[in-house]
C-alpha cells in the first residue's frame, strides 16, 4: 500500500520537472528565430544550443549529491527559483554573447532530474518505480512546450515576452512547490558526500546504466534541440512548423517513457534495454537518408526507443541502489545531458565542413552497437539480474 501523498507529490514533481526542461530548452525551441536573427552559422548555432545541456549535465550529479543530503522539496524548490532570472535577462537582451552567457545559468534549470527522482522514488514500493518514475520523466515533455509555443509566443507577442513568460512560469511553479510538496518520512540518518560518492568508486553498474542512459537521454536530448534546426535546413520548414514537428517528436518519446517504465516493472528493464540498443542501430539509418519521409519514420521510431530506454534506465537505478539513488541518478543524468551535448556540435561542425547530416546519424548507429555489446556483456553473458545490489540490501536492513 502506498503512503498517504505520494500520487500528489508525484503530480508536483511531475509538473516541476516538466516546467525545468521548458525552461531548459527555451534557446533550443527559439534556435531557428535566433539563428535567423543574429546571422549565425551552423556551428554558432550548436553551440548556442548545446551551452544549456552542457551545464546541466554536469550540475546534475552534484544536485544529486545534495539531494541525497539535504531532501528533494528544498533543492527542487530552490532549482525553481533560480531558473527564474535567466531568461528574464533574455528578455532584456539576447545577443549572442548573452545567449551564451545566460545559456550557462539556463542549464541549472536542466540539472533538475536526479532531483525529482530521489523523491519520487522515495514514495513508492520497489514494485510500483518502474511506473512512477517512468510518469515523473514524462515532465521532459516541457522541452516539447518550449519548441512549439516559443516559436508561436515569439512571433506573436515577440521575444522578449517569451523569455519572461517562460521565466515567470518557474516562479509561479517553485512557489507552488515549496509549499504544498514533502519529502517521504525516512528513519535512516542522511550521508555525507563522501559516503555518497563512494558507491559511484565502488560500483562499475553505475557507468554502465550512464553509458545506457547517455544513448537514450543523450539521444532524445540532441535531436530534441536539434531537430527544429535539421529540418528547415534539410527541408526548408518554416520555423512554425518544424516546431511542431519536433514537438510531435518529444511527445512520442514523453508517452514512451512510462511505457518503458511499466514494460521493465513487467518484464525486467534489462530486457527493454537490450531491444532498445538493438532497435537504435538499425533505424538511426532511415535518418542517415536525405528524404522527408524515411527522416521522418527514422526520427519517430528513434522517439519511441529513446523514450522506452529512459524508461528502463530508471528502473533499474533505485533498484540497485535505492540508498544512494539521488547520487547515482546524478551520475547517470550527467551522463545523459553529455549526451545531448556532443551530438549537436558534431552534427553543425560534420555539415560545415561535409554539407552532410548523414555521418552524424551513422555515428549514432555505431554507438548504439557498441552499447548493445557492453549491455549483453554485463548483464546478459554474466547472468546479471535486477534486484537490490547487496551493499543496498545491508543499508535497507541496518
């Protein structure tokens, strides 16, 4: 039986993380207005987008570390509030050197995960994480806000009232979080950042499932921000449009999501995993093809795998690691927003100098390969099941 406010704390979180990653994705979503703007090339144009990724993949383990210290409802509060003057900034200018500079404080908005999850997972029995967690992670559907109303917000009303409006979006929210969200009731005493980050020296699990999550987070991350730039430029779309698109993209992978999480509560994350790598390599080379329509099958079957793969990843996180999950969920989301980084700068330098997309979606394939051979290794040769790893079993009964 579930503890009295855990749905409702879910639902905060939820809408929490979904609020982040609009926050978090708002440059990506406006990258084509900007990019048209400010006159910016290709490579400009990735890393203006990649900048937000990047400093959120590497705040999220050191936000998981204080989460696992001081609570899930104080540092996501805090989280909130902070993601608020960024784009406000933005909206009183957005040069490219301030859509740089900002870029670097956007991406605390994106360090949001491993929060979320430590307190979800928290409220919720083992058999029931797969399903919740997979329904928290559906809040990356903000990120599908950000890419399909920012274009609309931003021609209608321009864009300076877009960056606030996305800006008072995280205060309304944080103030909404801090006062009605709860951190689940735990009797074990909290750790010291030395003792969790012991379990990330000690456990070679944990940067397997970020290698994993790396592909699938990494995956949905980059062609969530990259794709509305992929498609004007390959197709000539108006930016409206391949919004829209790309929106239709990220909500495909968002419903996958807990569908990923109820397949691995029914039938173990890892076999949901091994078909995901599976499926990645072979169709990331519809997206290698200059046509809409293979681009197009390409890219919602890589949603739907992306979104089935996140899933997994964190039902296996808490499961192994349930009392260091805030920090191995940092670890593992680092991974991931790492994963977002790269491949847009890959993809704007390989067409500067190639006038090609296509190498970037094979590198892709490759990859996935390769993780679907350190998958069957670890887990499948060796005999590897899921269940609580043994130092967590000692910690859940000490």
């Amino acid at each position: 039986m579930m503890p009295a406010g855990a749905n409702r704390n879910l639902f905060l979180a939820t809408v929490a993380f979904a609020v982040s990653f609009s926050v978090w994705g708002l440059i990506a979503g406006l990258a084509p207005l900007l990019k048209a703007e400010l006159a910016l090339s290709a490579t400009e144009t990735s890393v203006m987008v990649a900048v937000p990724v990047l400093i959120g993949a590497i705040g999220r383990l050191w936000v998981g570390l204080i989460t696992d210290r001081f609570g899930g409802r104080l540092v996501f509060s805090a989280l909130l509030f902070a993601s608020v003057l960024p784009p406000l900034a933005l909206a009183v200018n957005h040069s490219y050197g301030s859509l740089l500079f900002w870029g670097l404080w956007l991406g605390v908005a994106g360090s949001s995960f491993p929060v979320g999850i430590a307190l979800v997972s928290q409220w919720f029995p083992a058999e029931k994480q797969g399903t919740a967690l997979g329904i928290f992670g559906a809040g990356n559907i903000g990120q599908s806000v950000a890419v399909f109303f920012g274009p609309v917000l931003a021609r209608r009303f321009g864009m300076a009232a877009t960056f606030a409006c996305f800006g008072m979006l995280s205060l309304v929210w944080g103030l909404v979080f801090a006062v009605w969200a709860r951190n689940a009731g735990t009797s074990a005493p909290p750790k010291t950042l030395r003792d969790n980050l012991r379990v990330l020296r000690t456990e070679p699990l944990t940067w397997v499932l970020s290698l994993l999550y790396f592909l699938t987070f990494g995956g949905f991350v980059a062609l969530g921000v990259y794709l509305p730039i992929l498609l004007k430029e390959l197709f000539s779309l108006d930016p409206a449009d391949a919004g829209a698109r790309t929106a239709g993209f990220i909500l495909l992978a968002t419903a996958c999501r807990p569908v990923g999480g109820w397949l691995s509560d029914r039938w173990s994350g890892q076999r949901v995993l091994y078909g995901v790598c599976w499926g990645i390599a072979l169709i990331a080379w519809f997206m290698a093809c200059p046509f809409i329509h293979t681009f197009t099958l390409g890219a919602l079957g890589c949603a739907a795998l992306l979104g089935l793969g996140n899933g997994a990843v964190f039902k296996l996180v808490p499961q192994y690691f349930p009392a260091q999950t805030g920090t191995v969920t940092g670890l593992v989301g680092a991974a991931g927003g790492l994963g977002g980084f790269f491949p847009p700068l890959v993809l704007g330098v390989l067409n500067d100098f190639t006038g090609s997309y296509s190498a970037g979606f094979l590198l892709l394939s490759a990859f996935a390969l390769g993780c679907t051979w350190i998958f069957w290794h670890t887990f499948l040769r060796s005999g590897r099941r899921a269940k609580v790893a043994p130092q967590a079993e000692a910690a859940a009964t000490a």
